[in-house]
C-alpha cells in the first residue's frame, strides 16, 4: 500500500496505511508519556480538605492548587491575555516559574559552593597544613 504513493489515481490508498501507522505509533508514544508521568499526574490531584488533615496540610494544598493553575493559565496559549481575568494569573504564573527556577539554580550554587569549600579546606588543611 506504501508504493500507491507513486500513482495519481490511486494515491487514496497509500494515504489509510499512513494514517494507520500515524495512529498507531501516537497511540504508543502516548502509552509511553502516560505510564512514566501518570503518577506525577496522579499526585497533583491533592483533596482541598479532609477529615483528618490538619490546618497547615489544607493551607498547603490550596496554595498547591492555586499555583498549579497559574502556571497552568501561563501556559494555555490558546487565546490572548487581554482581560485581566485572563492576565492576572498568567501573570502569575511566570512570576511562580521565576521563583522557582531560581530558588533551584540558587540550590545549585549552593551546593557547588559548599563543596569547593570542603575540597579548599581539605587541601589547605589535610594536604598542605597552612589552613590553621
């Protein structure tokens, strides 16, 4: 069916088994994303509020669901942020994605720092002996 491709009158035909084969390996790649991610999906699905959670773990989850739809609105680029209703939590949203991106790079700095100043201390120290 793939060499149809090759004829004007009967091009109709090399068009189903591409569309078969399209369908299917989308239908694996997303058996794959869904097995890796489900639980990461499943765990942004926290309860607002429960018997028997305390006041910290409600307060934690409703900001959970709060920031999780912001960055969510910031990504939905389906219609323009014009209104505020639209531009707020967008808004929000990259500043929730700046916060975090950078309280990541700045653990990450951190602890490179802290070990070159172990192997510093280590070498000027244990090695050299000048570091008292």
């Amino acid at each position: 069916m793939f060499y149809f491709i090759y004829s004007k009158k009967y091009v109709w035909i090399s068009r189903i088994i591409f569309g078969a084969l399209l369908g299917l390996i989308s239908g694996l790649v997303f058996k794959g994303f869904a097995g890796i991610n489900i639980d990461r999906i499943h765990a942004s699905f926290k309860p607002v509020y429960g018997a028997d959670m305390s006041a910290a773990q409600i307060a934690n989850n409703v900001i959970f669901i709060v920031i999780l739809l912001a960055v969510m609105s910031y990504f939905f680029f389906s219609f323009e942020h014009k209104t505020p209703a639209r531009r707020v939590p967008a808004t929000m949203g990259r500043w929730f994605l700046m916060f975090a991106f950078g309280a990541m790079f700045g653990s990450t700095v951190m602890a490179r720092m802290s070990l070159l100043i172990g192997r510093m201390y280590f070498l000027l120290d244990k090695w050299i002996g000048i570091a008292r």
